[in-house]
C-alpha cells in the first residue's frame, strides 16, 4: 500500500476512536457535552467515513482500471489538507457555542477551515477522475487471451 493509502487508514481509525469518545462522553451527560455534537458528527462523518472512503480508494479504483494512481503526491496533499482543515473544525465548532453569538473569529476560521477541507475533497475527485479516465479498454495480458481462446475453443467443441 502507498503512503498516503495507509495514512489515510491510520488517520480514519484515529478519528473513530475520538469520535467513538465524544459519543460516550455526550451520552453520559448530554447537557454538559451538548455543544460537542457537531464536532462528534465532524470528526465521525469527515474524519472515519471519508478518510477510509478515500484510502479505499486510492488503494482500489487504481488496481480496477490496471494503472497507477494519477498523482500519489496530489494523495499525500490531499492527507495533509483534510486532516489540518478537519482538525481546525473540530476545535473551532465547539468554540463557537462556547463565546456569543457575536465572536465572529471563530465563525471565519470555521469557514476557512471547511473551504480548506472542501478543496481537499476536490483533490481526491479530481485525482481518482484521471486515474480513471480516459475509459479506454485495458488490454489483457497474453496468459489471459490465451486462456480466453482455449475457453471458447472447448466452448465450440461442446457445442458440436
């Protein structure tokens, strides 16, 4: 597996253990850790879910299509990004309960944050995209022709 497949991996089973934390601390007092929630859904939704999404994928879709992954240095950027950008959501959601309404900071590096962690998604569309285009048909090896005409040889022979 490449580097960025197994920090992907690594970085998804971090944030379900924290996300799986966050869960257990909102259930046991709710009223306390209600301003949480939507760091617990960040963190388990972006975090688990999309980095193994993306890992999977980077691991997977290349091997379909019998090529390599367009740019595995666009992969490791893409690592990079989602998890600073998803980390700095996760810290500064909860902050924005916690002040008024009216503290704008928090607000803004939130949505630098998110647009950041958007851009992120963005690179992995667009690097799974080129490793699967153009939708060529791969060529299959020699073993595998022959075997393929053996098969409808014995096919014909069946027939007959």
């Amino acid at each position: 597996m490449s580097k960025a497949t197994i920090g992907f991996i690594i970085s998804s089973l971090i944030y379900l253990a924290i996300s799986t934390l966050l869960g257990v601390l909102m259930a046991i007092n709710y009223s306390e850790y209600a301003r949480l929630t939507g760091t617990h859904v960040h963190i388990g939704l972006l975090g688990f879910l999309g980095m193994i999404v993306y890992g999977v994928g980077y691991h997977i879709l290349p091997r379909f299509r019998g090529r390599p992954l367009h740019s595995e240095s666009l992969a490791m950027a893409h690592l990079w990004l989602g998890n600073i950008t998803l980390i700095g959501m996760a810290f500064y959601f909860p902050s924005m309960a916690y002040f008024s309404p009216d503290w704008n900071t928090a607000k803004i590096l939130f949505v630098i944050f998110g647009a950041g962690h958007s851009i992120s998604i963005l690179m992995c569309v667009y690097n799974l995209l080129f490793t699967l285009l153009p939708l060529t048909p791969v060529e299959l090896p020699p073993a595998l022709v022959q075997a393929k005409a053996r098969i409808e040889a014995q096919k014909k022979k069946a027939e007959e």
